[in-house]
C-alpha cells in the first residue's frame, strides 16, 4: 500500500464512528438513487469501498454481495448493518486500487460515492473492469469535478484533480449505458458494462 493510500486509509478509520451520522443528509441529496442503482444489481455482486453499509439493504435477495473495504473501522459498521438486517454479505478488508479477486470473478460492480477519495480513479476502475465478467455491470455514482470558481480552483491544485466518473470509466474499458446527475448536479450516476 503506497503511502497516499495509507493515509486515506487513516482517514476513513478515524471518521468510521461518526460516519453514519450523516445518512439523512444523504438520503435528501440522493433521493432514490441507491435503490434505483443497487436494483439493478445481478448475480455476483462486488461493492467496492462499502464503508458502513449504507447499501446493503437495497439489493435484491437473490443477488450474492461481497463488499471490500479500505477501512477496518467501516467494515465494522458494515458488518453490524448486515447483521441488524440479516443480510449475509461477505465482507473483508481490501484496496479497491488492487482488488484481492480473480478476473472475471463478478457479475455486477456497484461503487456508491467512493470513487473520489481513491487516489487512482483510474487504477481502481481499471481493477473493476478487470474483476468483472465480460458483459458484466458496472453500476456508479459518484461526486463530479467542480466547474465553478472558487472550488474549480480548490480542484486543479490538486495532485490529481477530479473527473467526471463516466471519464474515467470509459478510459478503464467500460461502455457506458447511461449516465445522469442528481444532488443539484454534484452527483453523477453511471450505469456502464464491460465489453465483451
């Protein structure tokens, strides 16, 4: 785990006990978006950064989840979701930028507001694409770049400046299916799959 990893990875620890909090502030910026993307999740499904498990309750009960988490202290609150919901996910520890599965593993990805504290956007939507079937899902949603001042300026001083989900996607692989945005167009939402 390269350093800038391991301090996201210090981050996300730190802020896993008080992380929940904000659920109700993300419902009212998400709407439905949870359950309309995790619905249509398929098969074998893979979470990527599935911090405290805020998604487990929309997938559908005949779909296998699996979630993979940076964050110990996430995974924790993940793991008492699943068991206050009764949902039987397999959860374990893991960087979404060198994924612990085989090629092909998955039939479905689902990435909900994660993507944009990776460090390699690209790397992790490359490990994605790798870890899906071909034809496989990939279902997103995810923050976009900032296009006005002052935060478009906040954005290019950084090391690597946010892109647009769907860019990155495509440039991993992906195909994209469709794509929109929501939370007063913070947020966008990307349904893509892997080319066969």
């Amino acid at each position: 785990m390269d350093e800038r990893t391991e301090r996201v990875r210090g981050q996300w620890n730190r802020m896993a006990r008080g992380y929940d909090r904000g659920e109700r502030v993300q419902r009212l910026v998400l709407g439905g978006t949870r359950a309309r993307l995790c619905g249509r999740a398929r098969g074998r499904v893979l979470e990527v950064a599935v911090g405290t498990g805020h998604n487990l309750r929309y997938y559908p009960e005949d779909v296998e989840v699996t979630g993979v988490d940076l964050s110990p202290g996430m995974l924790e609150g993940a793991r008492a979701r699943a068991a206050e919901l009764g949902v039987g996910a397999r959860l374990r520890e893991g960087d979404a930028q060198d994924l612990p599965f085989g090629d092909g593993e998955f039939d479905t990805v689902v990435c909900a507001l994660a993507l944009c504290a990776i460090p390699d956007q690209y790397r992790a939507l490359s490990e994605m694409h790798r870890v899906l079937r071909p034809g496989g899902l990939l279902l997103l949603v995810d923050h976009v770049e900032y296009t006005r001042w002052p935060l478009r300026a906040r954005e290019a001083r950084k090391d690597r400046p946010r892109r647009l989900p769907r860019h990155v996607a495509v440039d991993a692989g992906f195909v994209v299916d469709h794509h929109d945005r929501t939370g007063l167009g913070f947020i966008e939402r990307v349904i893509a799959h892997r080319g066969v």
